[in-house]
C-alpha cells in the first residue's frame, strides 16, 4: 500500500497526488484572494492554503480535481498542514482515479452481498424474506456504494454496507445468547433500518442531504418503501406493520427522530445493535492515533467526550 | 331539547334515560359486590354506585346498556352523585337509542361534507386538489363519525370533521390576513392531517387504540395514504412529498411524535392553526361551568392549568 | 423608488449613498489599522472593507454618517462584500438623511393611528377602554417610532406599532370565529402587550437595552404603568389587575419571562396571536430571497431551522 | 406546656381539646355518611373517622370548630389515628380560643417588631430606608401575622416574620465577612422580597391564594407597591429601581417565577440566604421526629429527599 | 414441578402452601379491621384479603410466614385475587420451607462459579486477574445469594451472579467481533461492576437499602474495595484506576449515579453490555405472559413503555 | 506595591519585567509566523503579538519565561494590548522570579495554617477530628499551594486554602445562628470537600487535570482517602461514612457530578456555603473594575449573566 498524506511526519518533504475535497477562497488583509484547500487520499485530509491565488487557480482548483502537489508538512497550531511549494491538476495519461483518493470500507462489495444474500436466505418467515429480499434487490447498488452518515461514523465509500453486515453478525451473536429473539425480524430490521439513506442523501462523494432527505428523512421514506413492496408483493401479514415499526422506531426516543418508540422487543434489541456498532466505529476511529497513556480528540457524536488508551495497551 | 342529567341540582328527583359509559364491579368490606356506574346522556356524566349487586345485575349493567333510572342528586366530595332508587334495562319498546346519549358536534354531517367540498373545490393546484379529493373520498365515513381523539379535545361523535372544519375556518381568516400563504396547501394540511385517526382510533364510541395506532401512529398511518394517492392518481410532482411533510411535522416538534420539524411556511402555520383550535375547544369546554369570579378545574391538556373567569364577564 | 444596494448583483458596479451602520477598526496582519464598516439603506445592509485607514478615515467614518461610495459587488464566502473604490462622507447640500437609509414599516404612522384609535373606539367597557386610550397617549410618539426588537422580527422604525396592528387585525379575525371570546380583553392586551418596550428599548436607531429594560423589562414596566395609569384615573374594577395579567403572562412560559402563566382565556389567545405574527414576519423576510426549489438560510429565533420554498411556488 | 396530642404514643387513652383543621364528609360502603376529621393543636395534627354521622353531625363538627374529644391512640398503617369514643363542641364558659391550637413562631411579636425596627434604622441610604420604612409601615399588622406559605416552609402564624428575621441576621452575619457588599440592599431586600404575600395569601389560618395572589403573585404586587412607595414619597434615585429588581430576581431563575434573574450582587446573595433559611427549617422539622439512625419523611420541597441523622447526633 | 398460584385460571378451587411476602393491617368503614395479605410462590404473587381478623390473626400472619390456604381465583378488577375460604399456618412437621416460595436464577450456584472462574482463568494481565480474583473470593457468599436490585430487573435470588454471568457471555460474544476490544478489562467490568451490591443492599429476600447503601452507594463501594484489595495485594500499576474508572463509570450518566462518564473504550461497552442484558430479562419477564396479539403492562424501569407480541409470534 | 500591568491606560508607555503565560505560533497572510503572547504579572494578564518571530523567537519566548518589554498600551476592539517594541528574556542577575508575577491569595500561608488548625482544635468528636487532622497533615504543602479551580473561582495560587479558610469562617456564623448544626461536622465537610484537588490537579501554574483526575475525580479520590485514613487510624464509627457522603454529595446533583445528593443535614448546608464563597469570589471579581451605572462582562459560571454596579454604588 502507498504511504498516504497522513503517514507522514512534520518536516517531512512530500510530493504525492491528492484530490481536492474542498476549495474555499479567501480575501487575506493585503487584498489578494487564496485558497484553503482541504486535500485527502485514502489515510485521511490535510489543509494546505495556496497563497496569490489568480482566477485561473480558483477556476482549476476545485473540489473533485486531482492535483499533483510538492511540499513540506508543517504543524499549524497542533494539527498538520501541507505547505505548498508546487501544485497542478493531474492529467489524464497519469492513469490516476478519484476512487483511489477515497477511504472505503475494509470488505469488498462482493463480500458484503455474499454476506447479506446469506443472512436473508437463512429467514424462515417468507413475508419477511421476501419484503427484505425485494428491498434489497431495489436499492443494491446504491446501497454497496453509499456511506452510512454524512459524518459522526461509516461515513466512507460502502459505508452504510458495512455497517449493515457488522450489525447482523452482531445481530447473530446476541440471539444465540438470548433465543427468545425472532431472529428473522432482527435481521430484516438491521438490513432496512438505513436503508431508507439511498435516498437521503445524495451519494458516496461529497455527501449532503437531499430534499425529500430533508423534508421526509430516511425513516418515512423507507417506512413508505415497505408499504409499496408489500403492495407489489400482494402480503398483507402483520409482519408489514411490524417491519415499519422496527424501521419507524429505531432511532429509540421521539427527540432523536422516531415517531414512535420501541414496541416489539426486537425493534428495542435493533436499537441497542445500531447504536453499539456506530459507537464501536466512533470509538475506534477515535483511538486510531493516540498513544497509550493519551487522551483522544473531543468526539463530538459521543457527547463530546474525550477517550483515554490506558498506559498498558501497548 | 330535554333535560340532561347534568342540568338537575343537588337534591332535586331524577327520572331519566340513561346509557352505561362503563360499569366496573367492585366488593365492599362487608365482602359483597358493588358496581360503579358511569351514566351518560348528552348533556354529560355521573356517577352511581348500586350496592349489593347480584351476579344477575354485574351481567345485565353492562357498558353500551342504556337504563331507566329513578334517584335522588346528591354532592359527594364536591362531585354530583346520583343516589339510585331504581334501574332498570331499557327496553327495544320504549324507543330510545345509543346515538341519542352521545354528545356529537354541533353542526350536521351535511353542513360539513358542504363545507369541506368547498374548500376543496377552491383549490388552484390541481395535483393539491385531487390527492385531497381522493382521500377524502376514500374515508369519507369515517371522517365524518370519528372524534378528533380519545381524550383532551373535540372527543366527541364527529369531532375530528369538526375540528377539521373550524380550522379551515381559521386558515382562511389567517391567510386573508397574510397572502404570502399558499392556501392550497394550507387547506389541503388542515384536511389531511389527522386523517390518520380514522385507523389509528377503534371508532367513535370507547374509543380506544387500534394496533396499528399503536405501532405506526397516525402520522405515519396518513403519509403512507398519501403516497399510495399519489400513485393511483399517476401524480409525481413535489407537491406529493410537500404535503406528506405538512402532515409529518403538525405536531411541530420531534418531542411530540413529528419526525422532522416543520420546514416550510404552511407547515408551520398549519401546526399553529391546529393548536390554537384545539385550545379554544377546550378552554371553552373548561369554563363552561365556571360562575364569574372563580377557577375552573385543571386542565390536563393545558400545562395543568387551572382558568379564571373574570368577575365583568356576566 | 430607487435601486437599492441589494438590488445589485455580484459584478455589477455600484455608486450609491449609503448609511454606516457600524464601523469596526481592525489590525491587518501587515500592522496596519483597517476599518468593517457595514453599510445600510431600506434594502438591507452590506459589508465592505477599507483597508490601510488613516486615523483621519477612522475619525471620520463613524456609524450614523451617510457616505457616498462607488465600488464593486463581490461574493466572498457565499455573502456580498462591496469592495470599494472610492468613499467619502455625504456633505449637507446633497440633501439626504438618515430616516432614507432606514427600513420602516409598511404603512404610515397616520395609518397606524387611525387603525388602533378604531380598534379603542370599539371596545364596549369603559374601563378597559380608558385605561388603554390613556396609556397609549402617553407613549404614543414613541410608541409609533419604535422597533418591536432589537433583532429577530419587526426590528425596523415602527416596527413595534406595526406588529400590534397586525395583531389587532389577527385578533378580529379570530373573535369572529370564537364568540366567546372577550374582544375588548383581546384588543386591550394586544395594544398594550408591549408597550413598555418604549422604555426598554433605547430608540429606533442602535437599538440597545436600557439600564431599566434590564433590570426590570418590557414586561414589569407595563404592568406598573397599568397600575399607575388606573391610580390616576380613579379606576378600582377588577379590570385593572385582569389587564396587568394579560401583560404578565404574554410571554406564554416562567422559562420566556412571565413570571405567571396565562390564567385567563384572552390571555392564552394573546400569546398565540403575538407568536403567529412574529412568526410569519421572520418567515416572510427568511423566505424573501429565496428561490422556488432551496432552502432559507438558518432563523435563529425559528429554533435555528432553515425553511423549504417548493418548486411549485414561482 | 400543656402535652399535645402528638406527645401521646399509641394505646395511650386521650382526653383532649382540639381544633377541627379540617372535615370531610365520606359515603361508606354500607350506604351511611362518615366524617373525617383532622384535629390539630400547637403540636400538630391527627386524623380521626367519626362514623355513621347524622345530619346534625355534618352541620355541628366544620372546620375551625373547638371540640372536646376523648378516645384511643392508634396505629393505622403506620401513622397515628385517633380512635374516637366521645365529640362533642366546647362552649364559650370553657375558656378555649382558637389561637390556643395553632402553631405560632417561636419569638413574639413584639421582638418581631424591635429587631426589624433596628436594622431598618442601621440603614444609611436615605431612600431605601424611607422605602423600606414606609411599606413596612403600611402592611405591618398583616405581615406580623401571616404563615411565610400555604406549605413547604414557615407554614404558621407569624411565619413569615420570624423567617424574615432569621434572614436579617443572616445577612448581617455574612456581610460581616465579604465587606464588599451593601447592607442597605441586603436588609431592604430581605424585609420586602417576600411582603407582597399578605396580599397574595388569605391569611393565617387556612391559608390559600386570593385571586390576586393567583393572577399577579407576590413578587409583581410588591413590585408595584415599591413603585407606589416611591412616588407617594416623591423618591426618584435609581434606589427605587433596584430594590424592585430584588424583589423581582429573588426566586433566582425564570423557571421558578421571576422574570428577571439577579443582575445585582445583593439581589444574588438575597436569593441565598432566603433559599438557606427555608431550607434549615425544612430540615429542622424533617429531623426533629427522627431517632438517630434512622431516616426521615422524605421532603417534597427538598427534591423529594429524606435525611438521615446519624447515629453519634444524639 | 408443582402447579403455581399463578398457573390456576379465574374460577379455579386453589389447595396450596404459600410464602407471606407482606401483611397489612387496615380498617373497613364497618370499623373491624382486615389484612391484605400478598402471598407468594416461585410462580409469582397474588393479593388475598382476610376479613374481620382477629387480635391473634394479626400476630400470626406476618410477613415471612409459610401458610397452607384454601379458596377461590377471583378477577378483580382485571387482575387476579385470591379469595380465602381457609387459612393456617404451616407446621414444622410439614416439610416446607421458605427457599421453597422464592424465585431463583434458573442456573445453580456451582455452574455461576465454575463459569466466572474460567472467565477469570482466561485474563492475561496479571493485575487486573489478581484483584478481580481477590475480591470474587471475598464476597463470593453474597454475591451467589444476592439479586441484582430491589426491583426492575433481576429481583431473584441469585440475581445479581446470574446477571453477571448473561454479561460475561454477552461481553465474549461481542469482543469475538470487535477484537480491538480489552477482553481482561471488559471480563473484569463486569464482574466487579455491581459487586458493591452485597453491601448496598440487605440481602436476598425482603430486600432494602443498607444505611451505607442509602449513603455511598454500590458504585462508591466498589470503587473503595478495589483501592483496598490493590493495597493489600500491593499492586500499583494504572490497572488499579482503570478498574476503578470502569465501575464509577459503568451507569452511563451523571443524571444516572456514575460522578463521572465512561471515558475508556471498555467502560463505554460495559454500560452498554450491562443495559443490554438488563433490557432482555425485563423485556422477556413482561412478555412472558402477554398471548400473540396483545400488549403487555407498562414497564417502569423501560420508560413506562408497554410492548407487543406479534400476532406471528406463536 | 509596584505598578502593574494592568493599573496603566491606554495610551501610556511601558516597561515593565512580565512572565510569559502562554505563546501560540499564527502564520499571517503574508506567510511569515508570529507569535500571540499572553504577558501577566500580579495585577493579571495581557496580549501582545510579536510579528515576523524567527525561528530563535519561538524557541525562546516560551510559556513560562520571564521577559523585559517596552512598549505601549493599545486598545483593541475594546480590549487591552500591548504593541510591543522589545522583548528579551531576562537574565539571572536580574532577581525576577516566577512567584512575582502570579497572583496569591490575600492571606500568607500561616495565617492559612493557624486558622486551619483552630478550626480542627475546635472540634469535639474525636473521629471526626483525627481523620481531618490527619488529611490535612498528609497533604498540607500542596493544600497551601494549589489554586481551587483551573478556571472559574479561586484560580489562583493558594486559592483553594483561601477558599476554605472563608468557608470556615461562613460555617462558623452559620452555625451560630442555626444551633441544630453539628459544627465538627460541618468544619470537617470543609477542610476536606476539595482536598482531592490537590491530586486532581497537576500544581499551582499552569493547572490542568492529572489523568487520575480526569478519570476518578477529586470526589472519589478523596472519599478513598478518607477510608484509608479511618483504617490507618484504626477508626471504625459511623462518622467514616458520614464524612464520606459529606464529600461524595458536596455538589449536590447528579448532574453536577455527585453520585449522590445529600442525605444528610450538614451536607446540604456543606453545598451551600461552597457555592456562596465561590459566588462571592466571581461577583467581586466580576464588579472590580466596573464603574457605577455600568454592567460587567458575562461571567460563564454564572449561567453567562451580566452584572451591574448601582450608580449610588461610588
């Protein structure tokens, strides 16, 4: 593997190719006009300013360009910064892709179908089967390819797949060790929760919400998504009702955007799996970098907290 | 219109047709059973207790049973109670009927099938127009039997028809006032918004949750409706989602079961426009008893508070 | 009427009197002094830049100057900046004044005065009536020169007077659909609500909080204004302490300022009436730019949300 | 002292003079009226159930009636009841007179009077004394009698004097020892924060809410008689306006029913010691039936506690 | 196993030996008094009413005494009580005892230690192995009697080990999936994690909170028993305060007993394992006897929800 | 006294020996590095900028360094700078040391030591007293140098003996007034609440938290040490847990970071008196440079009020 921005060390020299994730100008107090740059490849994005910028910079430096860059990596007030000895956009004989600058999930999409098609055949309710694999089939592609989040955890290329396939092992596990669990409405509740985001938000890159994301929010579109199937489908079981309950009440408190409590035991369960795997994430993206005996950054989505790696976790 | 029990005084006979709202069997300390009557006609309710009751009488006094009474009013604890004399099952001669002891709106079912068609009819946005239309339709029959909700306010026969068309009322007063509103959006959200009740409440009379109350909550219940409307109409404009945000977010926060805050203008004062109803209804409700110069009783509905009636309001 | 700064588009050259709302002195990284000044007429106000400013400069372009400035309109950060060429004070023989930079409601003061002395004509009890006719003469000069605010909605020279005959208009529309209500009540406690923000406030111009609007508030100064007003005017009936209530309880919740809550009916309609006007005046001014298909930028005093124009509105 | 009925312990025989505090008249289950009567003395209050009561019965034992009674201590789940065996009123030639069973403050008033007298004295600023003088001049005899509330907290006759007396030398024992703070305030502000009550309260003995109390409360109606003071004193220093904001602030936070919170030193350390000395007599009366080792009552106006006392307080 | 009280149906003759959980003694309005009477075995408990008891009934039926009782299954009020044809207490000769009557974990006492010994056996850091060894062994009598709380979850004999024991599965099954996951602190949390219960509460049966449990609490107990086992032990690694970070931290919250929040990865994971496990036992209890179809009664502890059982659930 | 910093205006020339509190590394617009120099002495702090800083620059004006400086006194958006003209470390001729330049409380150590030891003579129980002396003894020499708080109150050197020495003196006055108080309890509350502050925190300059601190607190680090003294002193009374909870509950909410509120009489008066010496210690701060008729900064930890000084305040 490449040795990516992030891995190197201030007052290291570095010549490397970086996508522009965003380009925002600035006037600087002697009038001229620059641009913060935030640049990124798979290990992570670093701020750089191009000072002088004329408009052909503002035009060229956009977000979504590849741009080959030369520099020195400074430290700026506790956080590393690329200062910029030379910059140009990459061409396209240098056979480079933005789809090699973007962190994506640890498994491949193949594994993550192969993974799902498994948890869904092992349903034995075949309303539920069969709701779950229509809804599956509909979004696949989409749903391999966007992020769980537009920040806070998985927010990266198949992130919302991989959290999906790390809920349901975790889904698996906890049902073995409690067998009054309905496995099939555990699992049909973890695969659909989020699915409802393929259309929320607005892709894998750059992501922001759409408007029905906005006015509707993945919750009731996925909640009137189950309703179309089941009408497609011709099922009229309670096990329609009960899956837009699990869907509508994940979330776990009205002030966090569920309509509706938890009312069904797994709808409770699917609830504490969603929030452990995300914290999980949050957690362990947090502790990446500390060394034992340090404290993380602030994480924001886990109330603001800062986490400690204990002296003997070497 | 005759004299309802609520209208006779402390001490005065009684002699009255009355219905059994509900009937609960309780054994006194000398070991023998008891019932606790509640007895309603439409002027209201009161409680009678018929001691000694046999096995006979448990089964005959039953809820939705309407009686002949003989007794005597009297004050217990600042509450009247009607001392029974006699009681008696009423019987298929004597040519009185359920619906002639429930209280029902104050204006006929025709009056507000006219009304609604009308606002309806006025609509400009022809998408607006037929997605309101075809629902109406569809639940028209229930809409016009259904209480606006099981307690709190409009929880009468037809209460939910008229509450609807009190704040049509007030919409079109407000947007006269204020023409940037859209009052076709405005009308179709106050006649769409609880539409939902119709599934989520068992039924004008004892009204009780239905499952998918519950489970789904009328909210949910009614965006569904509107995306399947919109779908048998053929109907894909934004004015699809539009309106099922209007019905998302009446309640106006996430803490009161709306899932998304309102985020458009008609939203938001549509949300006003259903609160400030509600509040006349029942703050008039509570100080219709009220003498000048004293307090009603708390109202649970409005912070608990308790209303003071002006000594100059004769 | 004139073209005014906000009517201009980004490239366009601009040469224009405008009005220094505020003037800020910075220290630009070279050392040097420059000045933010932002710059208002009815339209709105811009920000614009003088860099390497003289003490002379900083002297003589204080906030309530009127300037003549030629310059550009530029986007910086998604915002307007006027960047300037040229700027120099207005002299007195150019014949502009401060009241023609300053947003200023709707309609005039005569209007106003005419509307509101209709509105006391109205009212059928005598004491109601004389006590709010006497207390609005008192204040009238200030009452119809003064904001509502200092921010958030009606913050404009007579906005206050503005806002209360909205009111007015919205509680006539109201009383006419609910009889029971007390119009004189109503009329009284919308005109009088917040008339003692002419003593909180410092002025139409740089509004800020006097000593006294901070100590005591808007609220507690009108209420001893209504007991005074009744002192002088011999008035003993339970009128005087049903008003001071209106007054109090306004603010709707302990939390927001009212130190008792609306006990009264007019009362609790009063703070619905306040509430919907503001509300549609922030709602109007945040969705006045925006164009059919975007969202508003965030209301702060709307609990930070940003609102929705549909496509369908053009 | 006489031996009150809280100083019998159960299966003791009682022979007592008592004040009827309260009658209630119950149905039991054979059909017969009961009474339940609470009966108090300067040692506080015990229930007893007179049964089968006759007409005459209800009409003769009302509250503030004096009654001889004679019967049995006993135990009923787990709090003391009065077993009655004879009631009969006390006539006018045995010498007993209401103010003989209630709880009075443990100073009279007269020391009341003297102690309040001198700090008012000891005040050096010529308007707030002159203010403080007059009002405390104005509702002396009323203040001199009144419970400091209906409950919670110095809930006896001259309560609210003795609290205010224990707050003076509170307040002077603390500025004792932070010099920087202005004793003048600091006494005004402790004499007139809670003076508004003798308009707010019915009185002494079965103490409830006026209308005004209700409408108003105390810290409005002492606002307003501040204001009154200072102009029938023709006084016009900012004086007048600060010991309004006391008065106002004194409660601490909106929530808890002042609009203003404490702006003013003094009008921060005034809402401390008022909160210190009503918290030290709840604590007093929780613990003072408590044996060492054991846990009080819990206290509803102390966040629902109950409070141990330890073992070695004996 | 023997037929419970609550294994019978309504109209049901009942023949059984049954455990007294609690005697009250009150009086009915004939004035003779009653005992309400809850009686209990492994099945769960029911209420019987004894009336008229005598002086001597009194004395005998106390909490805690085993009673052979004879009657009839009643419904009251929607909920089952016993009525009392016969009563006595059981004899010695009768071969009942009191262990007999109580529910217990549905593991024995040997398979919870085995299991919590080969968690032990498995942790690799030595510090953390010794003082989680140290102080299983120095409460182990109490630990295996205990209940988890005095109500909620839990609430049986045993208890808290069988809790403690779900955990450490649960805490297995998620660490195989999330292997960045400390196995020897997460183990150690959660055997340590309510280990203060066995001073906090009073003991398996009838329990309560002891003085120190009313005072320190569970958590500060644990915290202080782990200092001293470090000492004994003289160990002085950061284990010791991780250890301690872990149980202080393990409720979560502030609001919710822990002085400070998890700020270790493990101590973030055990409050959740801990909820998680906490939530089945209470889920499974109220669902236990609710049939397909129906709701179950609110649960307290789960935010007074009440849950569902699918109609497929069969 | 020599002149401080602080006592000079704008406008004057300085010289002047300060201690640099802070250095922070900026990068101006024209890509050259500065440095941002917090500079305090007795009187408090101040920023100056040193632009174009060399490489050497950095390295020298370090946190912690005393500097000569000439310059002058600058306002900067209505805050104080200093524009420096030189700058230069001083030199160990020069007889500076860092103890000048930091603030202290107004008392010396012994008077601190001599009061402290008064207070302990003074008590009557010998538990109590033994295990605060023994406290106090462990840690004297970091108890009289350790600031209270990092930020807020008493944040300065001896600040948290200061703070306790006047919470003594409160106690005691307190206690006169109210006898019901156990005055050894009450001293000992005192003298220890705080104390695991000197564990908590890392020392007198520059404070920031220990990770012990972060992780346990000073609540918990202090109640282990109590328990420690109690064994080491063979000391087995009730008064270990009671002194204990006095400790545990001293911030008297959950959310405040008790675990436990208080329980106990002492401990509720403990939080009292802690909180209005601190109060007392932020308002004068805050007023201290206030002129009458103005309003103060907002003070954070005073829920962000303002506060104004009276005009008859002079």
């Amino acid at each position: 593997m490449t040795r990516g921005v992030l891995h190197y060390d201030v007052g290291d020299q570095v010549e490397l190719y970086l996508l522009i994730k965003s380009s925002t100008k600035g006037i600087a107090s002697n009038g001229k006009p620059f641009l913060t740059l935030i640049l990124q490849d798979k290990s992570g994005d670093i701020e750089a300013k191009l000072w002088d910028a004329s408009d052909e910079d503002v035009k060229v430096f956009q977000a979504q360009t590849i741009v080959k860059v030369s520099g020195d990596l400074q430290n700026y007030r506790g956080r590393q910064q690329l200062k910029l000895r030379q910059i140009r956009p990459a061409n396209s004989q240098e056979g480079v892709q933005i789809s090699d600058f973007l962190e994506t999930a640890p498994i491949t999409k193949d594994e993550i179908t192969s993974k799902i098609t498994q948890y869904i055949f092992e349903m034995k309710n075949p309303n539920i089967q069969r709701i779950t694999r229509h809804l599956m089939k509909k979004h696949q592609s989409e749903f391999l390819e966007f992020p769980a989040a537009t920040k806070n955890h998985h927010e990266f290329v198949s992130g919302l797949a991989y959290h999906v396939v790390s809920m349901l092992d975790l889904a698996q596990a906890i049902a073995a060790l409690y067998p009054s669990l309905d496995k099939d409405l555990l699992y049909a509740g973890v695969i659909l929760h989020d699915l409802g985001k393929v259309m929320e938000l607005s892709g894998p890159i750059s992501t922001s919400y759409t408007v029905e994301g906005n006015l509707l929010g993945h919750i009731t579109i996925m909640v009137n998504e189950i309703g179309k199937a089941a009408e497609e489908l011709n099922i009229h079981g309670e096990e329609v009702m009960v899956l837009q309950h699990l869907v509508l009440s994940h979330h776990g408190k009205l002030e966090w955007g569920s309509p509706k409590v938890p009312m069904i035991k797994e709808a409770e369960i699917l609830h504490y799996i969603d929030n452990l795997d995300a914290k999980m994430n949050m957690l362990d993206r947090a502790l990446e970098r500390v060394k034992p005996g340090e404290f993380s950054e602030r994480v924001f989505a886990l109330e603001n907290r800062s986490f400690y790696k204990p002296v003997f976790h070497k």
